[in-house]
C-alpha cells in the first residue's frame, strides 16, 4: 500500500478538477467503500490458540436485491491460519468460547425469531440450543457451562397478533410490547436448554452477567425497554438463582456500559458514568457484592474506558480511548499499583477479549485499514492476524494525522486531518462534524458512506474531523463543555478549527464544506443557516433543525434533557429558538443538501422536511431533500448507502471545485452491474 506523504506545497491553481484526465484505479472509490469488510468483533479461545470473529459484509452493488450486509463468524489461529465458520447470508451477532463450542446468536434456516446456536470448533453443523417464540437479544453462559441465561422482547397477546396477521397495524405509542423478560435454563448433556424459567423483574432487563458460582446474576434493568430509559435509567440488581430474588440493588450513577464479575465473585467491575449528567458510560467503578458504596479505580482519568476485563481477583485490565489514541492499561483494586500495557498512536484499539493465559485479542483499525484482529501476547508484541481488504494494498491512501489548535477562548482543541492525496493546497476543505455530541473521532480509519475520508482524499479535498468540546476522550468535565449551550461555543471551535487550516495553508478558505450526521447533522444545518458566511456547501444527514419540534418527535427527550440541553422548551422557548437553524433560514446563503432516513425516530424527518421547506420557499440558496425509504437513524443497506457517497461527493465537487451557483442534476450516474464495476 502507497502511502502519500503531507506535503502542502502552494502550487497555484492548477488542480486535477479542471483537467479532463481518464479515470484511475489506484486511488479510494464510492464503489470500493461497499467493497471494504470490517471486522466488529473478536473473541479469543480460551486457551488463547484461537480467536472467533464477526465480519461485516454488505450486500455488492450488483446484488439481485437490496437489504443490509450480512456478519459472518470467523475463526484464526495464532499463525494468521483463517477459516469461515458460518459464512454467507447470515447475521451472527455475541460470538461467545465456551469449551469446544463457539456460541452466537442468529436467525437461520426456518427460523422465525433470532435463536441461540453453538458450533463445534473441530467442525461440524450448527446446532439449535434454545429458541424462543420472541428473539433472543442478550444471551450469558455460566462458567461451568451448566446454565444459560436470556434477554427477549415480550410478545404480543393473542388478539393483537391475530390483528397483525389480517394486516391491521394498530399502535399503543410507546406501550405496545414494550419492556424485555429474562430466563434461564439448565443445559443438558446434548447442549439444548431445559424448559426456559421467567424471572419476574420490575423493568426491562437487558445487559446480564452470571458469577463464577453460576447461582447469581447481576442485570441491568430499565424502567421499560424504551431507548431512553436504556440510556439513562438502567439500574444493576442482583438476582438469585433460581428463585429469582434480588438480593442487592446498586444505585450507578446515569448510563452503563459492560458489567464483569471478579474470578472469586466478591465484586462487580462497571463501565458507569461519573453522575446523571454524564454524557457516556466511561468510569472503571467497583462494585462489592457484599455491600457497600461504589468505587472509581480511576478518578482523575482524562479519557474514557470502553470495557474491562480481570486478570485476577485483584486486578482488572481496561482499554480506553485517550484523546485520538486507545490504551490498554491495568490496575489493581486498591489502586497501588497502575500500569500502560499498551500505548501507541497505531493501531486504534475498539474491542477488548482475554484468554486464560493473559492473552489479549483486539478488534483494532488504523488510518491504512479497517477493522481487523490483533492479538497480544502477555508481555509480547501486538500481531496483526487478519487482513480482510487485501486489494487495499493497490489503493493510494492520503495521509493522515493528529492537529492541535486553540480555540478562540483558549480552550484546547484536537482534530483528525486527512491531506488531499495530490498534495496540493490550499486545497477545498470538508469538515466532517461527529454525532453525539458525546462521541469522538479517533486516529484510526475514517472512510465510509457517511465519511468522506480517502474518498474525498483522493479526488483533491483535504478533510478534517474535529473533536469540538463536548466530545469524548478527554475526561468528564471536557465532554459537559459543550451542555447548556446547543450550538453556541461548540459550534464556533468548528469556525475555529477552518480559519486555524486556512492559516496554515491546508485550506482555501473560499472552499470549504461541511458535513455530518445526527448531531453533526445539526451543525452542518448551523453551518448553512447562522454561520452561512463561513462555510460554501453544506451537507446534512438527519440533522436537527429545529429543537422545539425535535424534543416533541425524539424517542430520547430524557438523554437530551439531561446531557444536552439541561432545559426544557417550555421554561425557555426563545432560547430553544435562538439556537434552532430554522430561526435563521432567512440569511442562509450555503447550498445545502438534506438526507434523512425516512424511518429516523432519534431525528423525525419532518426536521429534514422542514428546512428544506423553508429553504426553498425562500429560494436564495440552492437546496436538495433526498428521503430514504424505510431507513432509520443511519442507512443500513447497501444502495442507499451507495446513493448517499454519490450524492455528497457530487455536491461538494459542484460547489466547492467547479463553484456553481445552481443545482447538480437530481440523477445520479449509478454503476450496478458487472460490466461497470469492472470499469475504471
């Protein structure tokens, strides 16, 4: 793989965009992202000779029908040795070791619900280990392979599933089947489950973890199985087997993240937030089975831990994302003694296994390739076993890297820039602005249908992804910055971060774009309204235009309320006004085009619809709706993922490069069968 060297020489104006030059196959194209697979998952073998993996694939361009892509259980040796174990037209979701048995989730053969299935690691058919007449969403096996424990929507009543059969679609909103159920089941010797024993629970279970003694589980219960009570109302219980008892309830502050038992049973290590107000699960806290108040191993750690996992009863290893970078570190209980295991800029680390001997497995990406399995020897090097995109090495990638810069309140900022693979500037700019805002972009692969990345490389855009305050990675009190004051400080650090590239010779400040999704959808929206002077093209993907409306049609009021807004609409409506796009529509001056999936419940459409309505009714800039049929927060299948690339890709090259004052064609030019993929 070729890899083009940061340079931003000032060479005039002479770019490829005014030159007729013939296509190329060296460099990142739309048609290659639905090529690229990903790996999502990895766990490793208990004996640490193996590691099980999940491998996303979408569905080709050429595909007889359309749909989402398919996720495939995989399984590699120490060597790099790769073979499928469940390939094809399938969806393996919670690969879990246990014995000789790789367990998973899935929807197979006739199946009508997604069932529990084990697969022998010396080969062999799947087997059925338990189904159920609603899937399976969450499934745990106790140690001793004894017992297994489930999570599954509660069915319908009779009468209403005899009203769903003569197509009468009649809706409770928010009522209707609601909250999840959890049992359990003894194993028997052939590896199917017993008759299922409900647990009765006071809410909607949905993370569980069995002790090592396989007579107790600890789940995390919502009020309902609502989105935005799993977000910020889960509470952890305590649950005895069989009876179902609680025996202790823990009082986790705000949202959650995996629960892990000690080897001995005496604690239960959490990935909590630090109160109610913060934004994401990223506090290592212990909990003692036997009683008593919460404890954060890590109190003044400016990032965030992702998971945990104990290398003994007294000591815990943690990966954790640390401003654009991952480590992987270890602590004991009472906190004497903390060390990095791993620390580097290269790979990004995003999922964390362990095997019996302290090996480490990893899902981990880079800026050269997506997700792929890493392995970690205790006290070894990292060793890459998969290389699932091998036609990558034929693909010219531009380079990337880590920009500081001050924002204009002095304030630290952080941002991923990826350089225009011609090397040429300044160069047109797209801003690519991450959801959330409680998220962040790491340094690691950022090219899909919703980000630019080498694809906007490749045909002479420099790209960069800011990490504005608010974001994670940074510790708690960084990731509140931004709450209480929607698109205010936060959304000028963007404006600060273009005129610091501009500055610096990386930006034509007349070309720059911007573009994002869900929240970053929101600040494209800004871009284009309140901010139109500073951006040229925007791009919005089911953005928020108007949060009055918004509160009224989301299905997570309280997560907005609480690590957001920290108001409501009713106490302080001009407020809410004065930071809403559509208060501005009146001076928007930037070519925008909206996307939203028509199926959104995070971001009803109608927050598409209406910009987009105001916009063109006033008819002073140059705006595109596109609606994706049956799509929800994020297109999951291939061609409207497909359409979307083609789409950004064409508006920003009309109206940054050619700098057009009128509509791109509606239509696009799209290539689906062999012969034109074959093209260059």
């Amino acid at each position: 793989m070729r890899y083009a060297a940061i340079g931003f020489a000032l060479m005039g104006s002479a770019l490829l965009w005014g030159c007729q030059v013939a296509p190329r196959t060296d460099i990142l194209s739309a048609e290659d992202v639905i090529r690229i697979r990903q790996v999502v998952e990895a766990r490793i073998s208990p004996d640490g000779r193996q590691v099980a993996y999940l491998l996303n694939v979408l569905r080709p361009l050429n595909a007889k029908k359309d749909g989402d892509g398919w996720r495939e259980l995989h399984v590699v040796d120490a060597a790099g040795r790769n073979r499928p174990y469940v390939s094809g037209q399938v969806q393996i979701k919670q690969p879990r070791w246990h014995g000789r048995y790789i367990y998973y989730l899935a929807r197979r053969f006739a199946d009508e619900t997604v069932s529990l299935y084990r697969i022998a690691v010396d080969g062999g058919e799947s087997q059925v280990v338990l189904q159920h007449k609603t899937s399976i969403s969450n499934y745990a096996l106790s140690d001793d392979g004894k017992r297994v424990a489930i999570v599954a929507a509660h069915g319908l009543p009779a009468a209403r599933e005899r009203l769903a059969k003569k197509d009468v679609k009649i809706t409770v909103y928010e009522e209707d089947g609601l909250n999840h159920e959890l049992f359990f089941a003894d194993l028997q010797a052939d590896g199917r489950a017993a008759d299922l024993v409900p647990v009765k629970l006071d809410g909607s279970p949905s993370t569980i973890a069995f002790a090592p003694s396989g007579e107790q589980l600890a789940v995390a219960v919502a009020p309902s199985a609502r989105i935005d009570d799993y977000y910020v109302n889960r509470k952890i219980q305590l649950i005895a087997l069989p009876a179902g008892r609680v025996l202790r309830r823990y009082d986790n502050p705000g949202k959650l993240g995996p629960l892990r038992f000690s080897p001995d049973g005496a604690n239960l290590a959490l990935i909590s937030a630090a109160d109610r107000n913060d934004p994401l699960a990223g506090r290592l806290l212990i909990a003692p089975i036997s009683g008593g108040p919460l404890h954060d191993l890590l109190p003044d750690f400016k990032g965030h831990v992702v998971d945990a996992l104990w290398r003994d009863a007294q000591t815990l290893i943690y990966l954790a994302d640390v401003k654009t970078t991952t480590l992987v570190g270890e602590v004991t209980l009472d906190g004497k003694r903390s060390e990095l295991l791993f620390r580097e800029q290269q790979p990004i680390l995003r999922t964390i296994s362990q095997a019996q001997d302290g090996t480490l497995a990893m899902v981990a990406d880079a800026r050269l390739h997506p997700g792929e399995v890493y392995r970690l020897p205790r006290g070894g090097k990292l060793q890459r076993l998969t290389d699932s995109n091998r036609w990558l090495a034929d693909r010219r990638l531009a380079a990337q890297r880590t920009v500081e810069l001050k924002a204009r309140d002095g304030l630290n900022l952080q941002g991923i820039l990826i350089a225009p693979l011609s090397g040429q500037g300044p160069a047109p700019l797209i801003m690519v602005v991450h959801g959330g805002p409680e998220s962040h972009v790491r340094d690691g692969w950022l090219t899909s249908y919703l980000n630019p990345g080498q694809v906007a490389a490749a045909e002479g855009f420099a790209v960069f992804y800011p990490n504005y305050r608010g974001s994670t990675g940074r510790g708690v009190a960084f990731s509140k910055l931004s709450q209480g004051d929607p698109a205010g400080r936060e959304f000028d650090d963007l404006v600060d971060a273009k005129n610091y590239l501009v500055k610096i010779g990386v930006a034509d400040q007349k070309r720059v774009g911007i573009t994002g999704g869900s929240y970053g959808g929101f600040a494209a929206a800004w871009a284009a309204t309140k901010l139109t002077k500073e951006f040229a093209a925007a791009v919005m993907y089911a953005g928020v235009s108007d949060h009055i409306s918004k509160l009224g049609t989301t299905d997570i009021p309280y997560e907005m309320y609480r690590v957001h807004s920290r108001g409501w609409p009713w106490n302080d409506e001009a407020f809410f006004r004065k930071r809403s796009p559509l208060s501005y529509v009146n001076q928007a001056r930037t070519p925008l085009l909206i996307c939203s999936g028509d199926a959104d419940t995070r971001v009803d459409p109608s927050q598409s619809k209406m910009l987009y309505r105001y916009l063109k009714t006033i008819g002073r800039t140059p705006v595109r709706l596109v609606l994706y049929g049956k799509e929800p927060h994020g297109n999951t299948r291939t061609m409207t993922r497909y359409d979307f690339e083609l789409r950004w890709l064409r508006w920003f090259r009309h109206f940054l490069v050619k700098q057009r004052s009128d509509l791109p064609a509606h239509r696009l030019a799209y290539r689906l069968d062999e012969k034109e993929l074959k093209k260059p």
